[in-house]
C-alpha cells in the first residue's frame, strides 16, 4: 500500500492541501523518506506544523518541499541520525 493510500487510512478522509498541522508520532516508522513519502507529503501545500516524533528517522534526504511550514518537531532518538 502507498504511503498516501496509509496516510487517508490513518488520519481519516481528509483533504491534504487544507491541513496545516500533520502529527505524524509513532504512527509511521521509516529511517529516511522515500520518494512515494516525499510525493506524499508536499500534497499538503498549507502544512505549516509537521511533527515526526518517534518515526526513526536517520537522514532528511529526500525532506519534501514544503512552503509553509514553519515547525518541525522531531526527536531524533536513533544515534545514526545525519544532518
């Protein structure tokens, strides 16, 4: 199942460019995004508060481009984390 197909699973229908705060903590576990997480993500245009605590993840390769957002919160538990 898509990343996407997840996130409307989890959080309920939901229209992605009308949400401005997405708490995504120990919903998901993934180490770093992937494109189809990357695709995903920046189909919410008005996010400005993205919270990620919990997920695991270890590098911000592939972050989506999000012009909005203003506040991420992510506590990076795992030691293998690369900025």
């Amino acid at each position: 199942m898509s990343f996407e197909k997840t996130l409307q699973e989890k959080l309920g229908n939901h229209n992605p460019s009308e949400i401005q705060e997405l708490i995504l903590d120990t919903v998901f576990k993934f180490e770093k995004f992937t494109e189809d997480h990357k695709a995903a993500l920046e189909k919410y245009t008005s996010l400005i508060h993205l919270s990620m605590n919990g997920i695991g993840l270890t590098s911000l390769q592939n972050f989506p481009l999000l012009k909005e957002l203003q506040i991420v919160s992510n506590f990076f538990f795992n030691k293998k984390f690369k900025f």
